[in-house]
C-alpha cells in the first residue's frame, strides 16, 4: 500500500510538473501568432502608406506637368521679350545717333545759308546820329564812293554819288551823299554845281550834324566865284544858325578875310 501510494504520488507530481509546461507553450504561440498578425498589418499599412504616397505623387505630377509646361512658355515669351526690347533699344539708339547727326546736318546748312543770306540782308546802320536800314549793295555803293572822295578822287567820286543817289533817292545815306557830292565837286572846282548840291542839303535839314558845314562850304564856293556878298550872308547865317561850333568860328574868320 505504502509503495502504490508512493506511485500515485509520484504520478501525481509528474502531471503537476507537465502541465505548466504546455501552458507555457500554448502562451508562445499566441504571442507568434500576435506578431505575426502585428507585422502583417504593420505591412498592409506600409503597402497601403505607400500606395497612397504614390497616388499622390501621380496626382501632384499630373498637376504639376501643365504648370511647368505653362512655365517653360513663359520662360520662352520672357527670353522673347527681352530680345525683343534689346532689338528695340539698339533700333532706339540707332535712330537717336541718326537723329543727332540729321540736326548737326541741319544745324550746319542752316549756319551755312544764314552766312551766304547775312551779306544780302538789310544791316541797321548809324550815321550822322541817325539810324535806318541799308541793302548789302547800297551801303557797297555808297562807302565806295565815299572812299573816292577820301582818296582824293573827285570826279570818280562825282560820278559815284550821282550814279548812287540816283539808284537809292530814298535811300538814309541820301543826305550825306548830297554832302560828300558837294565836296567832291568843290574838290573838282565846280562851284556853280557844288552850290547846288549844298543847297539842296540844307533845304529841310537845317538839324543836321553837317549843316554847318554845308553853309561853310557853301561860303566857300561862293568866295571862289568872287560872290563875296552872298558869301558874307551865308557866313551871317551860319554864325547865327550854329554858334558856338568850329564851322562858326571857321566863318568868322572868313568874314574878318573877307572885310
């Protein structure tokens, strides 16, 4: 009895020592089992992750073809443009250089008639103490024959101032013309036309600068001709008409000659 009580004691402690050994077996498997499911879905999700990043990318790539077409042509209209305005601005100065040389042209044809024109246009002249306008010619005309006079010239300078006063009767030089005339014709000894002409001065021109020595001269004339009388009566009238001047004293000593 003591020896099958041992057996059933022994028996007893090998089936308690076995069954927690198939316990902790059937705990490994679930746990296999566990990370086996946990990696499976890990994968699925890794799968489905990356399907969806690749939809994606598909998608933002579809979305971004048109755009970087759309910036290419832009780039392309730009690069375009800028030859464009390149072309334009090398046109611009182009046209500015050609303009710049045109109005140097303009300017210099227009320096060039201006200088061919100044020596026909009327030139403001002073003389006597008055001012007019004479043409190119007529002041040529006239200092010519005044230069004759100067040189001593006379019947040349006769001839001139005739031939002046009846081209330019009108003419500002008129008065002086009939002064210098007169003495050139005195210069020439012909007092009868020199007395004319220094009457034909002093008719209406009794203000001007020279009257006095038109009288002097008329005087002049006069005493050649041996006409003393008239002589002294023109010489009355020039000390009375222009005191104080040197034709006045010029006079009074011709009329102490003359007495």
């Amino acid at each position: 009895m003591r020896a099958l009580r041992l057996t059933l004691l022994a028996l007893a402690a090998g089936a308690a020592f076995v069954q927690p050994a198939h316990a902790g077996l059937f705990e490994d498997d679930e746990a296999r089992r566990a990370i086996i499911e946990l990696r499976t879905k890990l994968q699925a999700n890794e799968d489905a992750a990356k399907r969806n990043f690749d939809q994606l990318n598909a998608l933002i790539q579809d979305q971004l073809q048109p755009l970087r077409r759309s910036m290419l042509d832009l780039n392309s209209q730009i690069e375009a443009l800028r030859a464009e305005v390149a072309k334009l601005r090398g046109s611009n100065e182009q046209l500015a250089r050609d303009l710049a040389d045109t109005q140097r042209k303009l300017t210099d044809q227009s320096q060039s008639v201006d200088a061919r024109l100044r020596p026909l246009e009327p030139q403001k002249v002073s003389l006597d103490g008055r001012e007019f306008q004479v043409g190119p010619d007529e002041r040529n005309q006239y200092e010519a024959a005044i230069g004759l006079v100067r040189r001593g010239d006379f019947a040349e300078a006769v001839s001139a101032l005739n031939a002046f006063l009846k081209r330019y009767p009108a003419s500002g030089y008129t008065d002086s013309a009939r002064f210098w005339l007169g003495n050139a014709q005195y210069g020439k000894r012909d007092y009868r036309d020199a007395i004319a002409t220094f009457k034909a001065f002093l008719s209406g021109n009794a203000a001007h600068p020279r009257a006095g020595e038109a009288l002097l001269a008329l005087a002049n004339c006069q005493i050649e001709l041996k006409d003393n009388k008239a002589a002294r009566r023109s010489l009355d009238d020039l000390i009375k008409a222009y005191p104080g001047t040197e034709a006045a004293q010029a006079a009074k000593e011709r009329l102490r000659a003359l007495k």
